[in-house]
C-alpha cells in the first residue's frame, strides 16, 4: 500500500448520492487520513464535516468537490492549507486556482479521486 495522504475532502457531504460522500468512504478504505469539509453539517462514515474553513495542518492533498463556478471564495483557504496537490476532481476545474496554485509550487490535478484510488494512482 501507498503512503498514507492527510485529504481534505471539500465540498463533503452527508448525503450518500454525492460522490464527495463516496470519496471520503474510499480514502478511508485505502487508509488515508481524511478531513472532510464543506457547508452541509452531519456526518459523513463517521466524521463530523467541518463547516467553518478549519485550519489544518501538514494536507498531502485537498480533493475538491466543489463547483467551478462556486471556487472562487474558497481559493485563499485553499491555498492557506499549503497542500502538496490539488485534485480538480470533474466539474472542479478553475484556470484561475489551478494557476495560483502552481506559482506557489502546489502539484494540480485534473483527475477524479475515486478513479485515482481503483487504478492505484492516488
């Protein structure tokens, strides 16, 4: 098995149609550490989902489930986690964020994290 990642899920959610709620089953399964936050409250395979932009410390990854459209409040907190990468899972995708994170030498990813983690890639 990989390393271990510290994940923020963001956009997570108790609501188990969302493939942000399926992310956070399958990192866990794959025996990452994972951090969900977003703006639903409840509980998401037995983590409370942090609302209020926490800050975290030492984030491998942040996997973003998020709408494009909705990013762009969020590209400071992003940023402020100071991750190794980004995973602009599909409909995440920001030209804008995607830039700003790699001036600061964060890895970007155009991917999708539950196709990462069955092919082994993640």
């Amino acid at each position: 098995m990989r390393q271990p990642k510290k994940t923020v899920v963001l956009g997570a959610t108790p609501n188990p149609s969302r493939y942000a709620y399926r992310a956070v089953h399958d990192l866990l399964r794959n025996g990452h550490e994972v951090i969900p936050v977003g703006l639903k409250r409840g509980t998401v395979a037995g983590l409370e989902i942090q609302n209020d932009q926490p800050h975290i410390d030492d984030v491998d990854t942040v996997t973003l489930y998020v709408g494009s459209r909705n990013l762009a409040p969020l590209h400071d907190y992003i940023l402020g986690l100071n991750p190794k990468r980004i995973i602009f899972n599909p409909g995440t995708e920001n030209d804008e964020l995607e830039q700003k994170a790699q001036e600061k030498g964060i890895e970007t990813v155009e991917g999708c994290t539950l196709v990462m983690l069955s092919a082994g890639s993640y």
